[in-house]
C-alpha cells in the first residue's frame, strides 16, 4: 500500500486500490448512504483545503500541539506498564495511524524500544480485517497487541472492535485512545475533548491513504480491506510536518496520570441530543471536536451545537471557519455536552 509515511514506522496491512474507484463529493455519498449503501462501499472525493482553512489548521497545531503531544506520553506510558517492551500496536486506518506513528516515537525516545506498528482495517457495521489479523497473529503473540486510534467519538467503533475480538477472546478488546471525552476507557491521554490537529484535514494528514474501502468486487476474500493513494494531493501533504511537529513536543518527565473516567458517558449526551433536536437515527449525531471535523469536511451537516462554556474559544475557530464557509448554521446547545465541546449534526435528506 502506497502512502507517505515511512514504512520503519508502520506496516500497512490494506490493499493499494488506488484508480479503480471513482472519489464521490459529498452530496452524492450522503444520498447513497442515507439510501442504504454502506460507507465502506465508497471513497469520499477529497479537495486540497482553501488557505483560510489551511490557516485555521496551523493555528489549532500551534494551540493543540503541547496537549497532543502530552497526550500521547500518557497514554504511551500506560501501555507500556501493561505490555512491556513486547508491545505491538495495532492502530485503525486511517484516522489512527498517526497516533500510532507517535506513540512508538515517544516509546523509542523515552525507553529506546522500537516496538512493532501494524496499521489495518475496522468498519462500524462490516467488522475488523481478519486477514489483517491472522496475518499479525501469525507472527506475534495475543498479549502483546494493542488496538490504538485518536479519539473516542460516541465509542461505535470500540463496541465494533469489541464485537469482532470475540472470535479472538485471546486478544485483549481494548482500545486505546489520546482523547475520551466519551468517558469509555482508562486507556487515554486524557478525557478532556481537546483539538487532535490532524482531525482538522483528511488525506493529507494521514500519509495521502483514503479512509478504508471494502466492496466484494474489489476485495476478495484473501485480501485485506482497501484504500486509495490520493497521489495528486502531494503537494499539499503535511503528514510527516504533523508528526514532527507533535514529537518535538514530547516531555519524557510528564507525571502519571489518574485516567478514571469522571462526567456523563457519550451515549448518554448523544440520546439527550437526538431527543431535544427531534433526530431519530443516532447516527446523524457526532459528538466531539474530532468528528465535528469529520461532518464538515465529509458529510452534509445540519448545524453545529456548541457547549456554551467553550464558544467563541481559539480551540474552535478551526470548525468555526468550516461552518462560515459552508454556511452552517452555529448554535449554542439546548442541552448539556458533558466532556464534549462541540457536536455536529448530519442532514437528515428525506427532510429536504
């Protein structure tokens, strides 16, 4: 699989489809999925970011990178005290695999291990990649693996990765995360619901790779799960300045943390969000900085609630600036967000 990334620092396990599907704009995906056909089944059509975008995103690095990178020590330091030097990480496709690039960093500049980095494939629906597993599992022990991503959202895809381990109870279902404001796991770097800035962009902040793709067609039964190489946006990757930039950040001396969850769990904001909003596919909801991101860059969004105690913050003016340019409108939210800061919400097409 072609990607920017340096291949010491992550072994992709997903099959290189780049050219044979054909990118759709959002509008098209949203009417498809909305219709019935899975996510997976196609590939979002990716444009290079406006420069009042591109400014937004260098002012959430500048802001985020500290916490980032305070972060990723945290919770590098929890699971090296679980797993030892053996450890081998495993992050989800493709949001995860910088956070997994910079948890092995950290790991090699505060314990001179150089552990092993898998990147592969789970679908909220379809499952995880089982050849990408048996293809890991052939050559390291269960205990060793750890699933990583950036950031819990409602937590569907800890509840599918949970779902699919159990054909594999010898696996530990964990995952581990930089951020949970969902309140579902003691493996994070913190439960605040802070700007990881490489949610801000999509392929090129994440080696050029497509989010993953499966389709029979296309994927046969021996393969892995697929993505795409958007060669044509190498001018304006900045994968490897993201990753530079957050490792320059790393404190080895950063102090243990208490990872206990405290607030409401996700779920439970998000029921409270779809009753006052009238929204009855949970789906729709998107709760979080991170995939808050994701709806205004990918999805068709409705309008963006905002937890009054952080509205008008520097920490949001990334999504502010997203919403001015797609004329969404902004709303302070009628209910409380718990850890989230923000919340977006995805049109409903059969009320248009």
């Amino acid at each position: 699989m072609r990607s920017s990334y340096d291949p010491a620092e992550v072994e992709l396990l997903l099959k290189d489809i780049t050219g044979l599907v054909e990118p759709l704009p959002a509008r098209v995906r949203e009417e498809k999925i909305q219709g019935g056909t899975h996510y997976c089944e196609m590939l979002p059509l990716e444009y290079k970011p406006s420069p009042q975008y591109m400014a937004a995103y260098q002012s959430a690095l500048d802001q985020y990178a500290q916490a980032t990178a305070d972060a990723v020590a945290r919770l590098a330091q929890l699971l090296y005290r679980r797993k030892g030097p053996g450890l081998v990480l495993v992050s989800l496709a493709r949001a995860g695999i910088p956070m997994g690039i910079l948890l092995r960093r950290y790991l090699l500049q505060a314990h001179q291990v150089a552990v092993k980095h898998y990147a592969i494939s789970i679908i909220r629906g379809r499952g995880i990649d089982r050849n990408a597993m048996d293809y890991i599992l052939a050559r390291h022990t269960p205990d060793c693996l750890q699933f990583v991503d950036g950031w819990t959202g409602k937590g569907a895809i800890l509840g599918q990765l949970r779902e699919a381990l159990a054909d594999y109870p010898e696996v530990e279902a964990s995952l581990g995360v930089l951020a949970d404001p969902a309140n579902l796991t003691e493996l994070c770097g913190t439960h605040s619901d802070i700007l990881i800035p490489s949610s801000c962009l999509n392929a090129t902040v994440t080696g050029l790779l497509s989010r993953t793709f499966l389709r029979p067609d296309l994927i046969g039964p021996q393969d892995f799960h697929g993505a795409a190489y958007y060669g044509a946006l190498a001018g304006e990757d900045l994968s490897q300045q993201f990753l530079d930039r957050i490792t320059e950040c790393f404190d080895p001396n950063l102090p243990l943390w208490d990872p206990t969850p405290t607030g409401p769990k996700g779920m439970e904001v998000v029921r409270a969000v779809a009753a006052c909003y009238g929204i009855q596919d949970i789906n729709l909801i998107k709760p979080g900085i991170g995939e808050a991101t994701r709806v205004l860059l990918r999805r068709l969004p409705w309008k963006v609630i905002v937890n009054p105690a952080f509205d008008g913050g520097e920490d949001l003016r990334h999504l502010r600036q997203l919403a001015q340019e797609k004329q969404v409108p902004w709303e302070v939210s009628q209910v409380p967000l718990g850890n989230y800061k923000v919340c977006g919400l995805i049109r409903q097409l059969s009320d248009v």
